[in-house]
C-alpha cells in the first residue's frame, strides 16, 4: 500500500459534498451537539477556518472524510471557497477507514495542560474576556479551566489522607465531569 500525502486546495466551497457515513452523531441529536457545533460556528465566524477538510476527490467533487461540521458552518457563514486536504482518488474502504481514524485516534487533551494553558493568559496579564474570545471558551468553561489551574494539588493529596472537616469548594473539570475538592 502506497502512502497517502494530501494536497492543501482552495476549491469552491460547493465542489465539496458531505459522505453518506459520517460516524458522528447528528448536531439535533442533542442540546450538547447544539452547542458544540455553534462553538466550532462562532470560532468560524472570528477568525476563519484555519483546518482544513479532509476529502477525497470523487466523480469530479470532493467528498468529506473529516470536517463535516466545519463545513457546514463555513456553508453557512456564506463562504465561497474553502480550504481542503485532497487525499486524492481513494477507494470507499479507505475512505471509511480514513473517516474513522481521524476521529478515533485523536490523543485527547490532557484537562491538567489545558488549565495550564488557560492560565498562561492570565499570567500574561491577559484579558478575562479576551482569553475566553480567543479560546472560544463559554464563561463556565472558563472559570472550570481556571479554577483547575488555580487548584492546589499538594492540599488535595494531603486531603485524601487526613479527611478535613473544612466547608470544600467544589471543581468540576469542563471535558470530562470529574469532580474535585479544595
């Protein structure tokens, strides 16, 4: 099997059709999906598409593998052209294969670097509301992220072993739910 190099294109955002497989879960499906998919819409809308669609060619088109959502924003947002990754002429095995891969053997965000990052900001003397502009982040998320970063680990851990009788403030961490104590 030869190796795939995809080629980056700005192409007529027209000439790019979604697949009839598409793996992930309806944006209707839920007030979740609502709200991620306004979040990739908006972040859209500021600063533009700066990742490109994966497709491949097909019947003189492209058809998506990766990026539906961000197409469909982009669509609605009233772009003209829109910026591709064209892994080329590749057969339907690959294609779902490629669809799914994409999704599935993405390394998720470590929450504990992600608070750090958030942080850095602040410590830059960044901005409350400009951080959460260029993050994209909603207020919760923000204040989570910055509470996870603000969190002294050294008491939690001495918490666990000697239970303290002290009121504790509760943090919730944005992407995965787990739930912290201080």
């Amino acid at each position: 099997m030869s190796k795939i190099i995809g080629k980056d294109l700005i192409v007529d955002i027209n000439k790019v059709k979604p697949n009839t497989w598409n793996p992930k879960e309806n944006i209707e499906e839920s007030s979740e999906n609502k709200a991620r998919y306004e979040e990739i819409r908006n972040e859209i809308k500021k600063k533009g598409l700066f990742e490109a669609i994966t497709v491949r060619e097909l019947n003189n088109e492209y058809e998506i593998l990766d990026g539906f959502h961000r197409w469909t924003a982009c669509k609605e947002l009233g772009f003209k052209e829109i910026r591709i990754n064209n892994l080329g002429k590749i057969d339907d095995k690959l294609a779902r294969a490629i669809t799914l891969i994409k999704e599935q053997k993405r390394v998720p965000l470590s929450e504990l670097k992600t608070a750090e990052v958030v942080g850095w900001f602040s410590e830059q003397g960044i901005d409350e509301d400009e951080t959460k502009d260029l993050l994209g982040y909603s207020d919760e998320t923000f204040d989570e992220y910055s509470k996870l970063f603000e969190f002294d680990w050294d008491e939690y851990k001495e918490s666990e072993i000697e239970p303290s009788s002290k009121t504790q403030e509760e943090i919730i961490c944005p992407s995965c739910g787990f739930k912290f104590s201080r």
